[in-house]
C-alpha cells in the first residue's frame, strides 16, 4: 500500500512538472489504480494496425488525425514496452496518441520523458476496464460498469425491442466533457453492427441517442462514445449500447424532452376527483386513475386510491380538495401522508401548494393517504377518534310465561305421590296429639299422687 501511495505521488508531482516544463506538450490524463488485464483476441487484427507485437501487447494504429499506440502493461515496468514501440513505430500525421494500459504503475519522470521525446503529444491513461480522457484537474475517477436496469427493460420490452442490448452506468464524472470507453468481453456483440448507445432518462422513460459511437477492438472488446454532455448535461446515468436503432417511440431529441418536462402527458383523468401525470412508458399494466376523496375535518382530506402498487419515477397527482367542506385559503402549503396500515403511523411522502381548489403532489406508490394543513414532521400517530358512549334504554321488566312441556312429554302423575304427600301431613297431626295426650296424662298423675 504504502509503495503505491508513493508511486501515486511520483506520477502527480511528475505531471506538474512537465506540465510546467513543457508548457502543455505533453498532456497526461490518467489516475493510477489497478487495472484488470483484458484477454487478448488474437485472431483479430485492425485493418489500420501499423505495428502488432508478438505478445499482443502492443497496437500502433493510423487514424485520420495521426497515429495511436495502445500499450497493454502487465509488468508494472513500461520502459522495456515502449523501447520496442518506439524501434518499431515513427508517430506521423496531427495529433499523436498513446493508450496506456496501467497496471498499479503510474508514469516515471524517464517514462514521461521518454513519451515526449519519441514525439508523442498525448498520452491516455486506460485504467480499471475502462477510459476517460481529456478530464480536467480535480476530476474524480470514474466507474463505468455493465448493469441490470429493470425499468429499462420493461420500457424496451413494452416498445417490442428483442434484440440484444446492454446497459452501462456511468458515475463519479464531474467534468463538463468526456469521451468515455468500455472494454468488456460482453460487448462483442456489438462487433459488425451498426452501434448504437443511448442516454436513458428516468423520469420520462425515454431514450436520447449519443451523436458519436465506435466499437472496435484493439485485440479487445472496446465501446466508444462520445460527447454525452450534448444530449444530457450530466454525463452520469444509464446507457444502452444496441446493434441497432431503439424504436421511434421510446427515443426522442433533447429539445422533446424539455418539452415532455414543462408539459408532462396527462395519461388518465377521473374528471373531477384526482389527475395523473407521469412517463408514458412506464404506466402501470393495471392502472386504474380512481380514486376517493373524503373530507375528514376542516383541515384534512383523506384520499383512497383504487390503484394499489408502485408508480414511476416522477408521477404527480392532482387532487381536487371538497371546498364545501374543507378550508383552504389561497397559497397554503398542504402536505402528503402515506397511512401505513401496519405500523398506523402517518409517514410523510411530500407538499404541494394549494391554488384554485387543487394541490398537486409528487407520488411513489398508490394506497391510502390524508392531506393536512399541518406539518407533522416525517411520521405521526393520528389521535385517536373520539366516540360518545352509546345510551341505551333500560330493559323493561317482565314476567316470564310459564313453559309449557310438549304434550309428548306431559305425564300424568303416579296416584301414590299426592298420598304420600297427604300422609306426611296427617303424621304431623298424629304426632301432635300424642303430645297433647301425654301432657294431659301428665297432669292427671300429678293430681293423683297429691
């Protein structure tokens, strides 16, 4: 680590100085990294090649605006490379280039020297599987990666595309222009076709078409374009390179986008309740616009979508606020939230202004939601709704009707169990006049014995 720090510091302190020295004669656009040595195809070979090293390792090319050497260093160590390019190559015509493929080794002061002497005017530096050139100082480095794009797939796949493609995601440039470069083995179906590459804009699900594109190979797989900045200012986002033209309708020029952007497409209106606007390639298969709209207070309006599911990128919805109700003034900032039914937080989803009974609102997904003249922060727990005791009447008394037993189970009585029950009386008179009978008893004995 510390030994490429230091080789980092040579190669920067090394380009201020011959920048210095030579007043710009030579210019070096390059940031050390390791570089993943590309396979070689070695069945190829350009019909332009002035010199092809028995390793490979070497390309010298004629171009219209001069020659170009591509130097693939897999040593770390370029003086012995460029000792036979330059024994083998005389750099002729306008500008002069050298590709340098690095390796996790920048340029010494000797290999700068070198460059410049054998009269080569610039240098590009490849490094990582891709190259920038001509960046300014204080360019971040980029990344230029083959991806996966779901939306962009869908948009292609709704527009009939079936051809091969791929998509490349450009990020970390800073610079107003770039002239960007992609080897990748996965690109050789490019070879042989007329090459197309794309700037894919989000928020339309549209395509712009890059001006100028190459594919060739240097005994690689390398995809060229050029000036990106003149159909997106912002060179970062996603390309598609292609073997052919994308269809008409998902491609249009740059002055028809900034028109789709000022005026976006009304794709589905309820006529009275909410309107939608969003990127025409990108509407939802089972989208339906309905929605309702209820007045839940004087300050909140709840809103339930039929539509339930995500929305693309950059969709508004315009809802038409029930005036008889609610009271909105003029210019009120409304807000937008989304009522998770699992949590029954309230969660923040975006504002809009209230103007002529409407607030139009950026939306990402469809389900329930309130709009509010209060500002309640990211999320919330609504207040519980309040509810009056019901009163109810107190149940009249009544008196019970006998039941009356099924006849089939109505038995007569046994005539034995009403005389049992007038026996037990009649024991109880018995019984009482035997104690009458021995208290008179009583009695008449005691008269006796006196």
């Amino acid at each position: 680590m510390k030994k490429r720090k230091s080789i980092l510091r040579v190669l920067l302190c090394a380009t201020l100085l011959l920048g210095v020295l030579f007043q710009g004669s030579l210019k070096v656009s390059a940031i050390n990294t390791v570089f993943m040595v590309p396979p070689i195809d070695e069945n190829y070979v350009h019909h332009n090649t002035l010199y092809l090293s028995p390793n490979y390792n070497i390309t010298a090319l004629s171009w219209g605006y001069g020659t170009t050497a591509d130097i693939l260093n897999t040593t770390g160590d370029i003086s012995g490379l460029l000792a036979e390019l330059h024994a083998n190559v005389t750099p002729t015509g306008g500008e002069r280039i050298m590709g340098i493929y690095m390796e996790g080794a920048g340029l010494s002061d000797g290999d700068a020297a070198a460059i410049r002497g054998a009269g080569w005017s610039r240098v590009e530096m490849y490094y990582e599987t891709y190259l920038v050139t001509c960046l300014p100082a204080g360019a971040m480095l980029p990344s230029i990666q083959l991806v996966t794009n779901e939306k962009i797939n869908t948009v292609l796949e709704r527009s009939g595309f079936t051809d091969e493609f791929a998509v490349l995601e450009v990020a970390g440039i800073n610079a107003s222009w770039a002239w960007l470069m992609k080897y990748d083995p996965a690109l050789s179906f490019l070879r042989g076709t007329s090459v197309h590459v794309y700037k894919y804009q989000p928020d339309l699900a549209v395509f712009l078409e890059v001006n100028e594109v190459y594919f060739d190979s240097y005994g690689t797989n390398f995809l060229e374009w050029f000036d990106p900045q003149l159909v997106d200012p912002d060179v970062n986002g996603f390309y598609v390179a292609v073997g052919q033209s994308l269809p008409d309708e998902v491609v249009c020029t740059p002055d028809e986008a900034a028109d789709l952007r000022a005026n976006p497409p009304l794709v589905a209106d309820t006529e009275g309740e909410v309107q939608w606007k969003m990127a025409p390639g990108l509407v939802p298969e089972n989208f339906t616009a309905e929605a309702v709209v209820t007045p839940e207070s004087e300050t909140e309006v709840s809103v339930d979508f039929a539509y339930s599911g995500e929305l693309p990128e950059g969709t508004e919805v315009t809802v038409q606020i029930p005036q008889e109700t609610v009271t909105y003034t003029e210019g009120t900032e409304l807000y937008l939230y989304y009522c998770n039914p699992e949590t029954q937080m309230r969660e923040f989803v975006s504002s809009g202004i209230y103007a002529e009974g409407q607030v139009t609102f950026a939306i990402y997904h469809c389900s329930e939601y309130v709009i509010t003249s209060e500002d309640h922060g990211q999320t919330y727990m609504p207040e519980p709704e309040v509810t009056e005791p019901e009163t109810t009447a107190a149940p009249e008394e009544t008196t019970a009707a006998p039941t009356t037993e099924p006849e089939e189970t109505i038995q007569d009585a046994p005539a034995a169990e009403p005389a049992e029950e007038n026996s037990s009386i009649w024991g109880v008179v018995a019984a009482a006049a035997a104690v009458a009978v021995a208290a008179v008893a009583v009695v008449i004995f005691r008269r006796k014995k006196k």
